[in-house]
C-alpha cells in the first residue's frame, strides 16, 4: 500500500544517465509484484511453466537486471524478513483486495470484457515463499547481489543509502522516506514511464517540516502500520495539524501503539551482512534453471546470458585494472 503522500510531495524527471555508475538498492518484493502485474499474456494471466508456476517474476529480475547493467546502473536487491506484528492489518486487507478482485475478474470473464479482465488480473498477483526462494536462487545465478533483510526491505534498503553505500531506494511506494532514506527512484523497475527522483531534503524543505514531523504526518493518514490512519483525516488537515503542533497530542490519543509505530520507522531492524560486488554468472545453472525447469525461449535466454557473461567480466575486470592505480 504504501504512504499516501506521492501527489503533494516534489519530484524531479531524471534519466537512466543520472543513475550511471552508481548502486541502487531495489525493493524486491516491490519490484516483484510489479513484475507479477505487467509481465501477462494478452488475456492478463500471468507468464507459467509446464508446471503451471507462474514465472513473471523470473522474467522481470533477468531482463530488467541485465538492462541495467547496460546502462551502468548497478542493482542490489533488497528482500523483506519478517514483518512487524502491527502490519498484520495491513496484510488481511491486501488479502480482502485480492478476493474482492478475484470475484470481479470472475465477472469479467464471463462478460467478456476483455480491458476488465486485464484490470482485475493484475490486481490478484500474489507471492509466495518458493517464488521468492528461486528470485534469490535466480540473482545467486547471476552473480548479482542481494541482501537478507531481518524485516522490512524498504527500511534496510533506506539505511543502506543512509550509509551512502548505495544512492537511493529503488521503489513505488514513498515509505523509504519515512525511514530516511535520502533519495527515492521511481519507475526503474517499470517500462515505459519516465524515471522520478525524490529527495528527502527537497521534501522537507518544501513541506516546511523535518523527518520527525513527516513520520507524524502519514501516521496520521494511515501508513503500513495503521493503514487507515485517523478518521477524517486527509493530508491536507494532517499538514494543518503538524504544522500547528498540535498533531502528536491527537496521535497520542486516536493512534494506538503510535510510539511503537514511530519507533519502527526510526528505528528499525537492520543488517550490514551484504556486500556490494558483482560475479561471473554460473552460465550452465542459468540456462537450466531458465529454460529447462521454467520454459523460458532457448535462443533468448542464451543471447542474454552471453549478454550478461560479457557485462560482468568486463566490469570485474576493470574494477581490478583500477586498483593497480
């Protein structure tokens, strides 16, 4: 779901050249139910094996990753751990949604309405722990790295652009924000839509608030942790509220566990055991995993495994050449 705050807050229209030569570190699960999203078939289902597993993901972490190593764009992906207790809520109404689009899509088959059952196919995307295992297995493969987080992707991902080690957030949503993470890029993992950049230090300066003050505010409306915030409550009463300093009194009272909310944004789980560091990729596992085991075109698979062996080897390469100097 995310913190609603994306229209009210400043963001700059950048080019895959603004991000050349530097790490980015991507939301996984994000980026994934991205891929689970746009990656279909003209009658909206998802990409499958002979098995019957859906294998968009597969195809959106191959391809997108090696497009960005192209472009001199380096990734490290970022996977959820275990998730706070109070985001429990959050996940039964994302659960709700999908039933609720799962009905309708029902409906829309039966009418035919072929720009519904788009709509509403991509709105029944879902993950599981076997899907995420091979994204994982399917990064190792490729000699890309990717990091365990012990909870929230987004907030592990955040401290590791507050650290400086990667430039910003690959995601979405705007929750990295509310985590500190200096920068946010939007659309990278997406097609055809251009490349968004937000600054923390932009937003609070034009918001007139610091970090403090920004958490209180999308508590306000409702963030991962209190999806639906307090009632009656849109951004712009809760900017009033912030503003005047009269908004952590009403959070204190209508916000159960408000501290505890704000503890996890300010606070959260992290880990340093992740290294930024490309390696050749296995070429043979590729192609199993790939073509034998998902069904995945031959020809394709090998031009871009060739494709990403070559991008890799020469910049390992370079990377040696430079520390003779």
């Amino acid at each position: 779901m995310g913190v609603p705050i994306g229209e009210y807050i400043p963001k700059k229209i950048i080019d895959f050249k603004d991000l050349k030569n530097k790490w980015v570190a991507i939301d996984g699960f994000n980026a994934i139910y991205q891929f689970l999203s746009s990656i279909r078939l003209k009658d909206g289902s998802p990409l499958k094996n002979k098995k019957g597993e859906i294998t968009s993901a597969y195809n959106g972490i191959f391809y997108k990753t090696i497009n960005l190593l192209e472009k001199d764009i380096y990734p490290i992906w970022v996977f959820d751990g275990e998730h706070p207790e109070l985001k429990k809520k959050t996940k039964e109404l994302r659960a709700k949604e999908k039933e609720k689009a799962k009905e309708k899509l029902e409906e829309a088959i039966k009418k035919g309405k072929d720009e519904d059952i788009l709509k509403y196919a991509k709105r029944t995307s879902s993950v599981n722990n076997k899907m995420i295992e091979n994204c994982k297995y399917l990064l190792k493969l490729m000699g890309i790295p990717y990091v365990q987080a012990p909870s929230e992707g987004e907030a592990q991902a955040s401290y590791m652009a507050k650290k400086g080690d990667v430039y910003a957030v690959v995601s979405q949503d705007y929750d990295s924000l509310l985590y500190g993470a200096p920068r946010i890029v939007r659309n990278l993992t997406s097609t055809g839509e251009n490349l968004e950049l937000i600054e923390l230090n932009e937003v609070l300066e034009d918001l007139k608030l610091d970090l403090d003050s920004l958490i209180d505010l999308a508590i306000l409306i409702g963030t991962d942790y209190n999806p639906k915030g307090v009632k009656g409550i849109g951004f712009k009463r809760a900017y009033e509220l912030v503003r005047s300093g009269v908004a952590r009194k009403i959070l204190e009272k209508e916000v159960e566990n408000y501290y505890e909310i704000k503890n996890l944004f300010k606070n959260p789980k992290v880990t340093d055991d992740y290294s930024l560091s490309l390696k050749l990729p296995d070429k043979e596992g590729l192609y199993k995993f790939l073509v034998e085991e998902n069904d995945f075109n031959p020809e394709r698979v090998k031009k871009h495994i060739d494709k990403l062996y070559n991008i890799i080897k020469s910049k390992t390469k370079q990377k040696t050449l430079d520390s003779w100097f």
